[in-house]
C-alpha cells in the first residue's frame, strides 16, 4: 500500500471496553501513530459535531479548547498540551475562528489535521489512531471530515465495565450510573452504526480480543485494515495482548458481592431488552 492510502482510524467504546488496547494494537504498525491522548474536541458533547449542527457557539466550543480539553485530569497531565505546544495551537485555534463560518467543515477537518498530523509526521508515520470514545457513535460526522476513515467499535460485557469502573477513583462509584453510561453509549453507538457503510466499521469484542477468540479476531483487524503485512503487530499482540491483562472473566471478584449481584441482575435484563430490539453486537451474559 502507498502511504497516500493511509487514512485515520478512529477507535471507541464505552470507558473500560480496550480502546486503548485496541489503539496500542494498531500503532504497532508502522504506518500508525498512535495520539497518546484522548483529544475529544472532534467527538465529544459541546464539540465539533455539535458546533457544526449548531448545537453549541463558537466561543463555547473555543472556551472548551482553551480549557479542560487543552489541559485535563486530576494532575492537569492529559488534553491537548500532550501533543500540541501551546503557540502552535493557539495558531490553530485562530485560523479555525477565522474560516469556520465560510466553510464550516473544511475548516473543522483543517483543524483537526492540523493538531493531529505533526506528531505522526514526527513520528514517521502517515497517519495515526485516535480512541476519544464517542468517535463511534460521530461516525456520521467524522466521515465528513474524513472521507476514508476507519472505525473500530470496542465492546465488552457491562458488567465488566461496571466493575472497571467503579475501581477508578476519578470515575464513579455509583453502579447504576456506569450500567447507564454502558447502555447509553451502546445505543448510540447502534444508531450511527446503521448510518454509516458497513465496511467502514469493525465491531470487535474486547474479550474475544484476549481470550476466547484471538486469532480469529486479530486476523479480522488486519483484513479491516487491508495491510498486506502485519508482522510488526502480530509481535505486539503476542507480546501485549492477554486476557489477564484484560481481566478477562474476573469482574465478580474486582467489586464487593452484593454490587456484583445487583450489577448480573439488571445486566442480564439489559441485554434481554436489546436483543430484541435489534442490537445483536452487544455481549451475551456468559
């Protein structure tokens, strides 16, 4: 494949689901570069899909740039400032205030490649994967930005996510709100997976990933991709990619009895409930 080929690839999922195993996975070859954080602005509420459908103003949306999604977390560590100095992204925030209102989708993919692509440049790379977790359910949206991009949709068992979730201390603790989360975003992650074409989306199951279905699912991935040589990454999966690192079929003993009880209960439920509303992709209670 020539380099001009290489488009982005845009990994989601809920929190907790491997989109940064999954991320990790495609960087290990060589012509992806992996952006080591979650950049949000062309996929989260108040971003660029909402600023474009005019669900949010253009001093909003820049406060956001300026602010939380520039520098973020508990030690002001993670955003923006990883991959952009603060001069040049400055430069590029003005230049996307001057040409929005003329062209508000050219200047919005002229904006994300202009914060994106250096570091994979710099890296040697011709293009790069990003893991915001709504990019999934942006679909729409980002393939008007970019036209040949890619999707992988990460899932796992809500349960498992629960579990994950509730052990972060910068999450949530409470169980019924990270099953709602789970929930929420898989729906919105079906609805926009009917919108888009069929083979610009791979819907991959973390523990199938790791575990239960490994050399099926990587070699899905590689034809995903269409690489002609996965060497490199086949390396990184054999080395990186497990289910104990995943935690794989370990959420009851992470969290106490009882919310594991509570969590299997209204899981089992859920899943009923979707099933036969038509969203087939989610993880069956094993």
């Amino acid at each position: 494949m020539s380099a001009e080929l290489f488009e982005p690839i845009f990994v989601g999922g809920v929190g907790r689901s491997g989109t940064h195993p999954m991320g990790r996975l495609i960087a290990a070859d060589p012509h992806y570069h992996w952006i080591r954080t979650e950049v949000r602005f062309h996929a989260a509420a108040g971003g660029l899909p909402d600023l474009c459908a005019g669900r949010t103003d253009l001093g909003s949306f820049l406060a956001r740039m300026r602010g939380h999604w520039y520098k973020r977390g508990a030690r002001q560590k993670q955003g923006m400032q990883r991959i952009a100095e603060a001069s040049e992204y400055e430069a590029a925030l003005e230049e996307f205030q001057a040409a929005f209102e003329a062209d508000r989708i050219a200047a919005s993919r002229r904006l994300v490649r202009r914060l994106l692509d250096p570091p994979a440049a710099a890296d040697g790379k011709p293009a790069w994967v990003e893991i915001t977790g709504e990019v999934v359910e942006e679909a729409p949206f980002l393939l008007e930005l970019f036209p040949d991009a890619k999707f992988v949709n990460m899932v796992r068992d809500g349960r498992a996510v629960v579990a994950g979730t509730l052990r972060k201390m910068d999450l949530t603790d409470d169980r019924a709100r990270a099953l709602a989360k789970w929930e929420r975003m898989v729906r919105a992650a079906d609805r926009a997976l009917h919108t888009v074409p069929t083979d610009r989306v791979l819907t991959v199951h973390l523990d199938d990933l790791t575990a239960r279905d490994r050399d099926r699912t990587f070699a899905r991935v590689v034809d995903f991709l269409g690489l002609s040589d996965a060497t490199e990454m086949r390396a990184y999966f054999d080395e990186e990619i497990s289910a104990d690192r995943a935690h794989v079929g370990k959420w009851r003993q992470r969290i106490a009895p009882a919310d594991a009880r509570w969590i299997d209960r209204r899981y089992r439920r859920l899943i009923k409930r979707m099933r036969r509303q038509g969203i087939e992709w989610v993880p069956a209670p094993e």
